[in-house]
C-alpha cells in the first residue's frame, strides 16, 4: 500500500482539531502571540542557531517554549494543569492576568475556549464563538458542557468504555493523554504516556503496564463490547470452575476422612480401645461390631434417662409440697408479728393517756395558792372546789386503774404472741432448709439428665454419622456430595467451553481489522525506511506496533510514533473511538539516528501532501522539534510555528521565564528538554 492509498475513501477532517492559540496579557488587552494550525500535518520548529546571543553564548531550540506550546494545547483541551508548578509559577509571575485561548473544532462545529495563565480562576466557553469576542460574549457555556461535548464527539454518545479487569471507565482524558504524550516520557514505551515530573495530573489506569494496550484494542475496536462480555463471563466461569475442582477433590476424599474420624469419637464414646469391625452384616447378641454396641448403649442410655427422669418429677413434687409448706408458715408468722405490732402501738397509746391522768392526780392534790374566783376565799378552803377535787379524784384514780389493767393484759398478750413468732420463725427455718435440700437435689438430678440426654445425642449423631460414611466407604452408598459437586462441575465445564468457543470466534473476526491496520503500519515503516516492515502485536503490551529490521534501540522511539499514526489512520476508515488529533513533541534524532530521523520527517512530508493532493484532512498531526533534517524538501509549507532565542521576540511567552540567579538554560533544557 502506498502512503497516498491511506486518504482513499476516509473522512474529510478529524473529529478534534485546533486551529488557533492565542496568549494574552489581560483579557482587556489584545493578544500578544497567536500560532495558526490546520488540519493534517503541523510542524513547530524551534530552531537552533550559531548567531552568538545574549552575552555571547549561543542561543539553542530548547528553553523557547515548544513543550509549553504541547502543554498549552492539551490544557485548552481539558488537561488540568499546562506546566510543572516551577513553570507555572514563572508564568504567573510574568502575566499575574493572563490567559490562554484556542479555537477548537469538534465534529464540525468550532469551540472557543479561554483558560487562565495566572491567578485568575474563570475558565470561558463559547459553542460557535470565536476568540476575538469570547471574553465580551454573554452567553457562554459551562466547563462540563465542553468537557462533555469532547467527549461526546469522540466517544460517539454519553456512554464510557470499560476496562474488562476491574470494570475502569475510559473518559476522554485517558484518550488525551495517549494522543499527546508527555515530553518526559521520550516516547520510550508505547504503554507510557505520562510522566511524573510533567505534573499533568491526568487521570492514571489501574494497571499500568496492561491498561494502556487494553484500552488502545477496545479504542480501535479489536475487543468488540460483546468480547469484552465474553471474556468477563469466561473469567467469572473459570473461577467459578476452579472452586469446583476444589469442592469435588474435597468431597472424593472426605468420607475416608470423615469415616475414621467417627469410628475415633465412637470408640471414645465407648471407650473402646481395641480394634473392633465397625458394622457386621451378620448381627449378634452380644454385639461385636461397633455399630452394634453403639446401639446397644443408646438403648441403654435411653433406660437410664428415663430413670433419671422419674426421680426428677418425684424430686419436683417434693419440691412443690416444701414449697406450699414454706408458704403457709410464712403466712401464719406474718399474722402472728401483726398481731404484736398491733398490741404494741396500743400500749404505747396506754402508756401517753395513763402518763396525762398521773399528771392530772398530781394536780389535783396539790391547789394552787389563790383566792377562788368566786368566793373570794382560798381555793383550800372553797368547800365547792373541795368537793369538785374529790369527785374527780376519784374518776382519775378509777382511770388509771383501768388503764393499769389493760396495759398489764396487753402486755401478756405481747409476750404469749411473741413466743409463738419463735416458735414459728423456728419451724420456718426447717421448712426452708427443707426445701433448699429438695431443690438441691432436684438441681443436681435435672443436670445428671441434661448430660446424659447431650451424651445420648452426640452419640446417636456421631453414629449416624458414621454410618453414612460407612456405607460411602464400602460401597453400599454413593457419595451425594461427591456426585453433585461432579454434576455441576461438568455443567460447568460445559458453559465455560461454550463461551471460550464464542470468545475465539469474536477474536477471529478482528483478523481482517487486524490486517487493515498491518498494512498502514507497513506503509509508513515502508516510507521511512525502503524495506522496514511492520506488524501489529495487540496482545503483546509492551510492543503492540514492532518493527522488523536491523535495528535496536533506534526502533523503540519509532514504533511508538508509528504505531500512534497507524492508529489515528485507522481511525479514519472505521467507526472507532479515536479523535484524530495526535501530538509528538521533540521526537529526537538521538533516539531514533540520523537516517531513521529523516526518513522519518520525508515521511511526515508525504504525509502531508497526500493529504492535500487528495484534499482530505482525516487527521492532525502535531509534531515539535529542535532539528529540522529536511532542506528544501517541502517542509516549509508545513512549519506553522518558528520559535527561537536570539531574541525576546522568539520565545513563546516573549520574555524570559526563568528565576533569578538562573542561567538562560534550565535544569530540564540541560538535558534536551524544553519547559
């Protein structure tokens, strides 16, 4: 296949391109850098030069912004952060108000887009505006409307992809990151598209060394949602069938386990020591065999339960009648201690009136010195006082002999009454020991009962046991476990073959997708390079896109870049998920040599006037370089972007970003980086 063959029959432009950048210094200011892209092929050269700079060194394409310009692109494209904090920092600091805007086209409809450079935090949308007038437009729309709308144009619907191991959802910013690797990551491995000294912070896959590939195969649809439920269903019957094989090994061997367990914890039961036949056919009297003298025990034991228990009702009987008798002595001290309480508040009552007339007596006999009130003469001599102090004198005296009496009779009646509450209390005590022995003995009988009922049973359930098994063992049963777990381990068995079988013939149906894709990858290692041959390993995660050939290292960087492009044109002539849009920033010569890095750029060239001569523009390819290894070739039409440093002018922030005290390279750029 020629490379002018790959635009045969694709889409006219790719679903997601950019076509301007612009840098401001405030949004109330004009731009002070714009770059223009277009669809296909896009060179930025940073340029290197042997004019003598600042301060008489020579002035390199690294440090002039390429990887910033990279970063700026996938920023405007939903990446969360465009530099490493120790650049951001240095951007801030040059523009506290600047912004960022590109015109993005997404499935034919264009985005203006504005995201902050400094401290400012609003983020601006415009479906269909354009970036001249973005910042003034009422209307605009929501980060999630645009990140949705991304997402929608390449994914085909709101709907995610899955991962089959672990059910990960792919969004869009996973597609980002494959179609604009990292600089950091040198384009080393396929599998690697960020690094960690990037500060991107984009969205990671659970398993980096497998994802990556998985998610380029579902992408390019080599695993079809039908094969991606087959292959879950295939995982979940193989561990389904594993337990299985576990569960039949287990129950083949547990009836001779199980069945010298119980003829151990018999024995013991019986204390039987020696070696005895476990069952006879044959049954004797006495029994020999250890069934039979199992069963001979249960028998007995069932006797002596039934003993045991009618000794425990004649105990509860008793119980009952001490108990009854406890009650009514009970009932009758109670009435005898009322009974001397109640005698005893009286004579208290007694003792207070017979203290007042004792009192009153006293009184009585002795006037008072004065004149009656009447008579006007002593009280001593008043003879109607006189006469009055005898007669009540008299009905005192008569009072307290009466109170005397009943006192001296309560008294007695306390004291008789009082030693019948000994008498009582005396046989109440016995009454209870009574009882408390009953209820010793019935406590002691019923748990005799509880332990010989709970032997009686272990036994009975251990000699069923063993019974059972004793019939597995010897044949005289089958194994119902056994034969279950075997049943629907070969049911299972069965379901699983079934789905591998459907999960193979899903699998042979990509080989005619996977030979369309062979022959683009062939196509560019043929233009690259007169006789380098491609091949497309999918399954193999750590070199999905080979090429073949004396080679090495130098082919590492190369299968990379390749197997990106062949992906992106496969895009192309197939309903798959994939934007068409591709950044490679700095591929170097040093990874690839001399020969392959310029086979490589004629390439890219033929690429590009494929593209015009058919004037179809199915993808966007954005590469950044410091070396341009092609002269007068046709490259100059594809350059849109020349950065430098021999001056201010040159570089893409137009100024300098780096802290004071550092030199004009930084520590990234000593080592063939650019910020």
């Amino acid at each position: 296949m020629a490379i002018d063959d790959l635009f045969n029959n694709t889409v006219t432009q790719p679903k997601v391109w950019i076509e301007r950048i612009s840098l401001f210094e405030s949004i109330n200011l004009p731009p002070f850098r714009e770059i223009f892209f277009k669809p296909g092929l896009n060179i930025i050269w940073a340029e290197e030069t042997d004019d003598a700079g600042k301060n008489g060194t020579y002035q390199f394409g690294h440090g002039v912004g390429k990887t910033s310009l990279c970063r700026l692109m996938r920023y405007c494209l939903g990446e969360k952060f465009y530099a490493p904090r120790r650049l951001k920092d240095q951007v801030v600091a040059a523009y506290p108000k600047g912004y960022v805007a590109a015109k993005v086209w997404i499935n034919g409809e264009t985005w203006a887009v504005a995201k902050p450079l400094g401290t400012h935090k609003k983020s601006y949308f415009a479906k269909g505006g354009d970036i001249s007038t973005l910042f003034a437009i009422e209307q605009k729309h929501s980060k999630e409307e645009y990140h949705n709308v991304l997402h929608r144009g390449v994914f085909g619907s709101d709907d995610y992809l899955t991962l089959p191991a672990g059910g990960q959802r792919i969004t869009w910013e996973h597609l980002l990151s494959w179609c604009a690797r990292d600089q950091e990551a040198h384009l080393d491995d396929f599998s690697v598209w960020r690094s960690l000294r990037s500060e991107s912070d984009s969205p990671v896959l659970n398993r980096p060394k497998k994802d990556p590939v998985e998610m380029v195969r579902i992408c390019l649809g080599y695993v079809e949602l039908d094969e991606l439920k087959l292959q879950k269903a295939c995982r979940c019957l193989e561990r389904e069938k594993d337990a299985l094989e576990k569960k039949v090994e287990q129950t083949g061997q547990q009836p001779r386990f199980f069945h010298s367990e119980y003829v151990a914890r018999v024995k013991r039961q019986l204390t039987v020591t020696k070696n005895i036949p476990v069952f006879n056919i044959q049954r004797s009297s006495p029994p020999t065999d250890l069934v039979g003298l199992a069963e001979a025990k249960i028998e007995k034991d069932q006797l002596d339960i039934e003993r045991e228990k009618e000794v425990l009702t004649e105990l509860d009987q008793q119980r009952v009648v001490a108990t009854s008798k406890v009650s009514r002595i009970s009932e009758r001290l109670e009435q005898l201690e009322a009974i001397v309480d109640f005698n005893k508040d009286q004579n208290s009552g007694i003792e207070k009136e017979l203290k007042k007339k004792q009192q009153l007596k006293a009184r009585l006999k002795n006037l008072p010195d004065r004149d009656c009130d009447l008579g006007n003469i002593p009280l001593n001599k008043c003879e109607y006082a006189l006469k009055y102090r005898e007669r009540l004198t008299l009905d005192t005296k008569q009072q307290i002999g009466e109170c005397e009496e009943d006192y001296h009779d309560r008294l007695k009646l306390i004291d008789e009454h009082s030693k019948r509450v000994v008498s009582v209390k005396q046989e109440q005590r016995e009454a209870q020991k009574e009882y408390f022995k009953i209820n010793s003995r019935f406590h002691e009988q019923d748990s005799k009962v509880r332990e010989l009922e709970s032997t009686l049973k272990n036994l009975e359930s251990d000699l069923s046991e063993l019974k059972r098994y004793d019939e597995v063992v010897n044949g005289r049963a089958d194994n119902d476990d056994f034969v279950t777990a075997k049943k629907e381990l070969k049911q299972k068995q069965k379901s699983l073959k079934k789905k591998q079988d459907q999960l193979k013939l899903a699998k042979q149906q990509q080989v005619g997708k996977a030979g369309v894709l062979n022959s683009y990858l062939n196509a560019l290692a043929d233009t690259v390079y007169s006789g380098l041959q491609g091949r497309v390993v999918l399954d193999d995660i750590a070199r999905p896109f080979q090429l073949l050939g004396p080679g090495g290292e130098a082919f590492h960087a190369l299968e990379v870049i390749l197997g990106d492009l062949s992906a992106a044109l496969f895009a192309t002539h197939q309903p798959i998920i994939h934007p068409g849009f591709i950044i490679h920033d700095s591929p170097r010569e040093a990874d690839m040599g001399d020969n392959l890095y310029r086979g490589y750029f004629r390439m890219l060239i033929k690429m590009g006037k494929a593209m015009q001569k058919k004037s179809c523009y199915p993808i966007q390819y954005i590469v950044a370089t410091t070396t341009m290894p092609l002269d007068g070739e046709g490259e100059e039409e594809f350059i849109r972007h020349r950065l430098h440093a021999t001056s201010e002018d040159g570089l893409l922030f137009k100024r300098h970003l780096h802290e004071v005290g550092e030199g004009l390279f930084s520590e990234s750029s000593s080592k063939g980086e650019s910020p």
